[in-house]
C-alpha cells in the first residue's frame, strides 16, 4: 500500500520511516524539498507551510528563525528579510517595512534603527537616513534635526526626523542665508531659524550678526527680531539712534 515498501524475500510490507514517503510498491524514499512526511507510513508528502521551509527529508516543517521570512507554501529554504524591511520573529510570512525616520541597511535584519540626530528619511522601507547638513555648510557642527519643545520657546535635537523640515540649527545658533551661524552677543538663539535680540540691543533686518548695545538710551532699543526699535525711530539706523522723519527724541 502507500507509504510501504515491499520485501520480496520475506513476501511482506513495511512502512516507510517518517520523513520518507512512498506512492505504492515502490522503495522508500526522502520526502521532497518544499514537502514533508509527518508519521511513519506517509504516501503522499505534504506541501510546507508558509513561515517555515522543508528541506528534503523533513519529517516536520521547521520555523524561519528571525531576520527571514516565507511568504509562499513549499519553500526548501526561508528569504533573507530585504533591506529597508525587519523580520524580528519567528515563522514571519511578510518582512515589515521600516516605517519613516527609520532604515534597515542590510540583509536578515530583525530591525529597523532609529535615524539618528542630524539625519532623517521622509519614506518607508529606507535603507539609509539622509543627513540634515547641507554640502555647502561651513559650520557642520551647528545643523542638527529638532523638534520644539511643547509649551517653551526652545528647541533640542531628536531621533527618527521624518522629513528634511526637521532639520534646523542647534539652540545658540540661527539660520542665516542657507546656514546655521552662532548666535551673537546681546541675542538669543532658541533653536533652528528662531531668535531675538535683549532688551538694549540692536540689529539691523539686513544684517543681524552685527549687534549694536544701546549704551546711551536703552529705551529706544526694545529688543525681539532684528530691525526692531522703539516706536517713532528709524530701524535702519545705527542702534535706533535716528527719529523717523517728523518725530524728535
């Protein structure tokens, strides 16, 4: 019968060992790759299941360890988990992608990292994180991705930054045609491009890393962004000192 083979010296049958198979009145022979023989006595092996891969002779199916995947019945051998995707159990049927701000740079990977601070991916599956600094950048170590800080005027690096608006200037630096400058004397620098002069100092709109204090009226000198002055006085003017015109001090 199936799953037997046949003895002509003793005129008898016996059944085939588990992990082996035959169809009937033939030798015994290894369950086939993608297939297995689960009890002694198999005639038909049975397709192995997704998650898990059969190589030949198995008597069992045998689990995809992490950092591998089958999606599909009668595998011999588990996929490698692709780039970009995480396999982190065991007997995984698909690879999950690696969400944004996250990559996975090799094969077999059982997760995704975080992008570090200073970097960011805006899509899934990334294999990689895109650095926040611009190539023409002269002051690399000033740029950084950040996020604000809920209910305070301040800004402070992060991890796992989904998209390039993340990235910004570090706290005690401002953004300043297309790179991050230290902040100067007399202003204060929160983070990424927001900042504002003391009370008693003065820059102009056009020029705010030139800082003026306001030694001989400090009333005329308000603070907050560059080019600001008191009321009736001339912003373009060194450190407020002019009246608009048709307005005296």
């Amino acid at each position: 019968p199936p799953g037997s083979t046949f003895h002509a010296e003793t005129l008898s049958c016996s059944k085939c060992l588990a992990g082996q198979f035959a169809t009937g009145g033939g030798s015994c022979r290894a369950c086939e790759a993608g297939r297995f023989c689960p009890i002694a006595g198999t005639g038909v092996p049975s397709i192995c299941t997704v998650g898990s891969y059969c190589p030949s002779g198995s008597s069992l199916p045998r689990v995809c360890q992490p950092g591998n995947f089958a999606n599909e019945t009668g595998r011999s051998a588990c996929l490698p988990c692709p780039a970009g995707y995480q396999c982190g159990s065991s007997g995984l049927v698909h690879p999950i992608l690696c969400l944004a701000g996250s990559f996975a740079n090799g094969s077999r990977g059982t997760t995704c990292g975080q992008c570090q601070a200073g970097t960011y991916s805006a899509e899934q599956a990334s294999t990689s994180c895109l650095s926040c600094i611009p190539e023409t950048s002269t002051r690399k170590d000033l740029w950084t991705s950040v996020v604000r800080l809920k209910g305070i005027r301040k800004f402070v690096p992060t991890q796992g930054a989904t998209s390039k608006e993340a990235c910004g200037c570090i706290g005690g630096a401002f953004f300043l045609d297309g790179d991050c400058v230290p902040c100067s004397y007399g202003m204060t620098c929160f983070g990424k491009d927001d900042m504002e002069l003391l009370p008693s100092y003065f820059a102009r709109a056009d020029r705010p890393t030139f800082v003026w204090a306001c030694n001989s009226d400090h009333r005329r000198c308000p603070g907050g962004r560059p080019g600001t002055c008191a009321s009736n006085r001339e912003n373009t003017s060194m450190a407020c000192t002019s009246c608009i015109a048709g307005n005296k001090p």
